[in-house]
C-alpha cells in the first residue's frame, strides 16, 4: 500500500516543476538564461532531486524563483551568522557566569543553573548580563544593516512610467485622461491609458473554461491515440463509480466536456461584454519617460500634507471639473503581477467596512481564546471531551488532550493568516505584509509574553495590567522568571526546529486538501489538471513570520537562559535548508516589492529590544527599581525606544538604518529603453481582457516572456495574481 501510495502522490514532493513540465511553461529570470530541460536536469535518477535541492547554487534559484527568494534566504543567512556569534558570547561568557552562581543546588542535572536565576541578587556579573545585551542589539544593527546593502533591486522602466490613479468618476473615458494630461502637462508623453474593470467573475469563468478546455483535449488525444471514446460519470468522485445505477449513469466524456466548455464559452462571452460597464474608478497611465511620471506625481503630492490636502491643485485643463481631478490619488504603479486584479473591485467604504468586521471578529475571538490551553480549559468546562473519559482507555485519554493542544497551536495562527486573505488587499506584496505582521504579532502573544508571565489570554493579560486590586497580581508575578521556565522555550526552539521543519518539509495540510482534491476529480483528465494546479507562489509573509516568532523566542531569553541560542542556530540552520528545496521543487515564484523584506529587518530588530525589555523586567522583579543595573536597563531601553520612535516618526537616524540598498536599472544593463519584450500596451491588463486569451495563445506569450512578466501556471497566472488562491482558492477549486 505505501509503495501505491508513493506512486499515486510522489510527484507532491516536486509540483512545481511537474507543474511546468507537464504545461510547457517555464519561469526564468532571463529567457536565455535556462530552457525546460536544464530546469529538470536534477530529475534524473530515484529521489536525486531531493539531494540536489541542498547542493544548488543561489544562481539556479534565482533563475528559477527569482529576487524574491535570494533576499529571503540571504536574510535567512545573515540570521544564522548573527545566531553563530550570539552563541559564541552565549554559551562562552553568559553560560558559565551562571553556572558560577551558587542560589540554587549544585545539581548537575539541574537546568535551572543555567540561567541568570543562579546568581545572587547582589553579584556584580549581573551588569555582564546588561552589557552583553546592548551588544546583541548592535550585532543585530549590524548584520541587518549589511543583509541590506547586498539586496539588488532591479527597477524596471515600465513601473517608474506609470502611474496608478484611483479617485475617478466610474464615466471617465480614456480619451479624456490622455487629453488631460496632454493639456495640463505638455512636456509630458502618455503612451497609454489603462482603466480598471471589474474582473473577478470573468477570472473565475476563465479558469473554469480553462479547465474544461483543458479536458476536453485530453480526451480527444486519447481517442485519436486508442480509437475508443471514454466515458466517464460527470459527479464528484465519479472516477470510482464503476457500474451504472440510477442516479450514476456515466456518458461520453468529449461530449460532455465539449457542452461544459460551449456552455463557459457563451457564460464568458457574455460577461465580457459585461465587464465594460462595471469601471472601478482606476486607471494605469504609461508615460514615455520615468521623468515624466515623475514630475506629475511630484504635482499631485504637492497639493498634499501627508494625505491631508492643503492649499493649491494640481495643473488644470479643460476635462479637470468633468474628471474631477481633484479626487484624484496618484501615486507609482506596482509590478503588473503584483497586482491582485480580482480584488479591485472591492474598494472605497466597501473595503474599509470589511477589513473592521473581519478584524473587529477577529480581535473579539483572539482577546479571549488567545492561546490553545485556555480554549481546552474553555471545552472542559462545556464538557465537550468528557466522552472521552467514559471510553477508559488509557492511550486515548492521555493522546486526546496533546492532539487538541497541538491542533488548536496550528489553527490559531491559520485564522490569523485567513483573516488577511479575506481583507482583499490591492496587491500581494500589502497582503503578505500585513500578514506578515498579524502573525507575527499573535504569536509572540501567543508563544512568548503571555506564558512569559504565566497568563492564558489577552483577557487575563489586561487584567494582571490594570486590575491592581486583583488578588492574582503577587501572585503572578511569582511565577515570573522561574529557574525552569526557560526549558519551556527551549523545548518548544528544539520542537520548531526537528518537528516544525518536517512539517513545513512534509506539507501535510496541503497534501491532505491535494488528496481529497484527487478524491473528488470526476475523470483522469481532472486529476491531471488538480496535479498541474497543486503548485502555488510562495507566502513570503507567513514564512517570515514564523521564522521570525522564533528568532524572537531566541533572543529574548539568549541572555536570562543561554543555552537555547545553540538549539535555536540549529532550527536556523534545518529552517534554511527546507526553504531551498520548497522554493525550488514545491512552490512557484513570487515577485514582490522590496517593502516586502524590509518589514521582515524591522521586525528582526524587534528581537534584540525584547531581549532588553525582559532583561529590564528581571532587574525590576528581583533588584527592584532603584537597583543600578535596573536604572541602567532602562536608560538603554528608554534611549532604544526614542531612537525608534524618532526614526519612524520624524525621520531621524536615516544615516543609521539597516534599509539602504542598492537600485540597478535595467536600462542600462540591457541597452535599450525597454528589456520586456511584451508590448506596454498589454502591461497592466488583466490577462482575461487580452484579445483570444485562450490556453494556447497565452502559453505561447508566456514562453517569450522575462521573469519580470512572468505568469502563473494553468490557472492563467496573472489572472489569479492573487496569493490567497493558495489558501482558499484551493478549498474553492478542490469543491470541499
């Protein structure tokens, strides 16, 4: 059973180049720079592209997943460098500075005398502990400060000449843009003029007939090769139906498929048509030269303060009253895949009225389930697991309770990621941010503060904060700093790194939905279809902020519990590994904004403050306020915290922040003006509008295309840019 089983799902190891086999479309950097079958020369040999996914080069990466992944697996490195010299300081002064305490029992197998609670309160290595924790947060500086300088971002003309304009009146015509800013701004050029449709039901048809199209040629080569016409049950899991009964009568799969596909055809023809009168108010505009755009979006952000408008208007023309220009907000253009084509018609009060009720629910649900004990302890008290007990089987009784913890540990965060998938955000580079930072921000509630301080939920956490008169306050603050609360976090550092990283590496959520997907195909010819769609872009955000929750775990308690530094450069280490071979084999690139990896250094920094933050917290609950060593902690978090405060809010500091990086234009690499080799008239169109956008046609576009205008794969790529699909999309396309 398991040799069938490796049979039937092997391919699950590798997606993404069985995906692109299979559909004849590659993704490369530089369409010189590889061909398919330098793509597949690891595949050669039983599971030797498991092995060659350790051994590649960062170049064949990039030309196969692109900039993204490099900065992201760079940053990955300059992590590990940093958690190599925080060990040698850790494990090398920290550590037997502890262990030369004498408060608690000379046990050998005592983890306790491992950490900073093994010193007395009068000991003056305490001011060891303080000092070494200002220079990890100006290794962190550093490090973050070089990653930075080594990420290349390459500009490309063709996003710098175009602007992004939202605030217009849904009857605006093209004609009266381009002749407004010919009248207003005549030393300026505008090549085209792009508005923006309501697409997204003529997305989900397009991939529908995609599909179907897609079948239907299957079938037909089959019956050109074998001379005999298939049939098939058109139901879900018809494919196991194999006798006919009322109600599971099976017909001519090419007939069938060829009704689908007329019938998506005429369904798509009509909104098509459709589509022209839904305008969203949204407009590309294209100029000839980056300093054109450049000047007009200069005008516009002149009559602004800060999104505040103040006296003065942009240049007039005679369409300015009619195009009411005034309402207008300019700013760049993103890359065209970077924008989520099917999430622009959500906009305006609409949008901001969801984003409150998913967050607002959100919020409600999170403040008092914040971690998986308190939502058993909230079931036990409903009785929900007492049948369980009744059954008196010793094996379940105990399993029962770990398996709940540890499906509710992963399922919390999910209904953070989902949440921001359902905000429909403009482009995937916003939606992987903001996930990035939910995420990231509940678990360390979730994994770090919370258990810190021995609280179970935001609820109990507000209240230890603010309930003075709460009999639980002394109480809790006992349980602070116990001398084996760091095994806590150093087992769940070790878990992370050998149970967290097989997962990841196995991605089992996702082969159990490609399982059930299979399951529920109707024919062969979906089955090949759901193997060619089971690859999808990379999520930057959620990957970053796991890895960084545990960064963070390790350099908050790097000082007060030395010893989880070396477990920590461990899970680095295996997390960086797993990565490589996933970006490569399982997953299909991204390309996002570089605000996108400069989020991920913020938050990095975030580490090191924490770290001083528990540090003063220490000094605080055992040496109390007025100690040195405490007044200091807080002079150097207090200064830390203003010189945060001032770079992000006034712009101080720009000479000291780790976000300097180097633009390279393509222009001047190449030569010549543009080094896309799609028209600009066909940019910042919605794959779904291109003239005969059929399966055919856009594979043969794709194939010319540079990795700038890459696409997705049969789903029509583009068409989805959407990174969600990974996540809902697959529930909706699996119909589970």
């Amino acid at each position: 059973m398991s040799l069938a089983f490796l049979k039937r799902f092997w391919d699950y190891g590798r997606v993404a180049l069985v995906s692109e086999a299979e559909c004849g479309v590659r993704y490369t950097h530089s369409s010189a720079s590889s061909s398919a079958p330098e793509v597949l020369e690891y595949d050669s040999g039983f599971c030797s592209w498991m092995a060659a996914a350790f051994r590649m080069h960062d170049d064949e990466i990039h030309d196969r997943c692109g900039e993204d992944a490099i900065h992201y697996l760079t940053f990955q490195r300059h992590i590990i460098c940093l958690l190599v010299a925080v060990s040698i300081l850790s494990v090398g002064v920290i550590l037997p500075v502890n262990l030369s305490g004498d408060l608690l029992v000379k046990d050998p197998y005592s983890f306790g005398r491992t950490t900073i609670q093994n010193l007395e309160t009068g000991n003056n290595l305490l001011w060891l502990h303080t000092f070494f924790a200002v220079v990890y947060l100006i290794l962190t500086v550093v490090f973050m400060s070089h990653h930075m300088k080594t990420v290349t971002y390459k500009e490309e003309n063709i996003v710098k000449c175009t602007l992004f304009i939202t605030g217009l009146p849904k009857n605006a015509k093209q004609e009266a843009i381009e002749g407004h800013f010919i009248a207003a701004y005549p030393t300026c050029t505008v090549l085209e003029v792009q508005l923006c449709y309501d697409v997204a039901r003529l997305i989900h048809l397009f991939r529908k007939r995609n599909e179907a199209e897609k079948s239907l040629d299957y079938y037909k080569r089959l019956y050109e090769k074998h001379g005999k016409r298939a049939k098939i049950n058109p139901k879900p899991c018809g494919q196991f139906c194999c006798c006919e009964m009322r109600g599971c009568k099976r017909e001519d799969a090419v007939d069938y498929y060829t009704r689908v596909t007329n019938e998506l055809i005429e369904e798509f023809s009509k909104e098509e048509q459709a589509v022209q009168n839904k305008p969203l108010g949204m407009a590309f505009v294209t100029f000839q030269e980056k300093s054109m755009a450049t000047y007009i979006l200069k005008d516009f952000n002149a009559c602004k303060c800060r999104s505040i408008k103040c006296k003065g208007e942009p240049q007039p023309s005679s369409y300015s009253k009619e195009l009411r220009v005034t309402n207008w907000e300019v700013k760049y253009a993103t890359y065209p895949e970077n924008i989520c084509w099917n999430n622009l018609s959500v906009c305006g009060l609409n949008w901001w009225v969801r984003w409150w009720c998913i967050n607002l629910s959100l919020l409600i649900l999170l403040f008092f389930l914040t971690t998986p004990s308190i939502i058993i302890s909230t079931m036990d008290k409903f009785n929900v697991t007492k049948p369980i007990h009744y059954l008196n089987n010793p094996i379940i009784s105990q399993f029962f309770p770990t398996l709940l913890l540890w499906s509710f540990s992963a399922l919390l965060p999910t209904i953070v990621y989902y949440s921001t998938l359902l905000e429909s955000h403009w482009t995937k580079s916003a939606e992987n941010r903001i996930m990035m930072h939910k995420v990231y921000i509940f678990l360390i509630f979730m994994v770090l503060i919370l258990p810190s301080l021995g609280l179970t939920s935001l609820d109990f956490f507000f209240r230890w904060l603010f309930d003075r008169e709460s009999s639980d306050s002394a109480i809790r603050l006992e349980c602070v700093f116990l001398p084996d609360q760091g095994a806590f976090f150093v087992n769940y550092v070790i878990a992370s790194a050998f149970v967290g990283n097989g997962m990841e590496l196995l991605r089992l959520p996702g082969l159990i939905l490609y399982t059930i997907r299979m399951i529920m195909a109707k024919s062969s010819a979906e089955r090949k279809n759901i193997k060619q769609q089971q690859a999808f872009e990379y999520e930057f955000g959620a990957m970053y902020a796991w890895m960084l929750c545990v960064f963070t775990v390790i350099m908050a308690y790097s000082i007060t519990c030395p010893i989880i530094v070396p477990f920590g450069l461990i899970y680095m280490l295996l997390k960086h590994m797993v990565d490589r071979y996933n970006l490569y084999y399982a997953y299909l690139p991204a390309k996002l904004e570089k605000k996108m990896h400069f989020s991920a250094v913020n938050q990095a920094l975030a580490a090191p403050i924490l770290c001083l933050f528990w540090l003063y917290f220490f000094s605080f609950l055992r040496l109390g306020f007025k100690a040195p060593t405490t007044m200091f902690t807080l002079l150097v978090v207090s200064i830390t915290i203003a010189v945060c405060v001032a770079y992000t809010c006034f712009a101080c500091f720009k000479h000291l922040s780790p976000l300097n990086y180097k633009i390279e234009d393509m222009q001047g690499e190449s030569g010549s003006t543009d080094v896309r080799t799609t028209p600009a008239s066909s940019m910042y169109i919605p794959r779904v509008l291109h003239p005969h956008s059929t399966e055919r046609t856009m594979f043969a576009h794709e194939e010319q295309q540079t990795y700038g205008t890459m696409g997705n794969d049969t789903l029509g790529a583009e068409v989805t840019s959407y990174s969600a699909q990974s996540a809902i999309g697959r529930i909706a396309e699996g119909s589970i």
